[in-house]
C-alpha cells in the first residue's frame, strides 16, 4: 500500500472510521478487507491530489482544481487488486463513486474546501 502523503487538517483515521460505517451495508462483498480497501481509497485520493498539483509537497492547497473524471480513473487502477475476484468494474466504480461523495462532506466538515 503506497504511504499517506500529507494533507493539512485531514485526519485519515478519522475519515476511514466514517466511510467505513456508511460504505459498509452495500460494500461489504467487494473486498474481505472493506476497512483495507477504504483506507486504500483514501491513500490513493490524497496522492491523487498531490500529483495533480490540489495539494502541495507539504500537505497545504495547490493551485489546481481536482478532476473528478481523473481521479475515477486513477482510483480505478490503485484500488482494482484489492477487491475480490469476479467483482465487476461498475461495482467497483460505484464503490469509488460513493467514496469521493463522502470525501467531499468530509472535506467540508474540515473545512478544507476551497470556498467557489
């Protein structure tokens, strides 16, 4: 699993807990190790942002704009070992999906979005 790079104010013990109760009704065949995979998520999101220049080496906002059709797409590839054998590519899609729309509450629950 790649290591958390930093991201200012963003607690991702916290954030795993969270998603973990409200990912885990639906979810729960996609991987034996829902906790893993979310966490897994996680990781694979905040570097997302940093190579994509929303966030800088040090963890504090970049000055670019995330792209959700990209980070999809990047997720996509990171999470699709860890899931379960035969699990389909929409479900997982889903899974990433429903993962970034509790990203986003808990991003602004932190108060780390960027006001438009």
């Amino acid at each position: 699993m790649q290591p958390l790079l930093p991201m200012r104010g963003y607690d991702a013990d916290e954030a795993e807990i969270l998603f973990v109760r409200r990912l885990s009704p639906e979810y729960a065949g996609l991987s034996e190790d829902l906790p893993g995979l979310t966490r897994a998520a996680i990781r694979a999101d905040i570097a997302f942002m940093h190579e994509t220049g929303m966030l800088r080496e040090d963890g504090s906002p970049g000055p670019n704009r995330y792209q959700e059709d990209l980070a999809i797409l990047a997720l996509t590839d990171a999470l699709q070992p860890l899931v379960s054998r035969g699990t389909s590519v929409p479900l997982l899609i889903r899974f990433i999906s429903d993962f970034l729309d509790l990203q986003d509450e808990y991003l602004a629950f932190c108060g780390l979005v960027p006001d438009e």
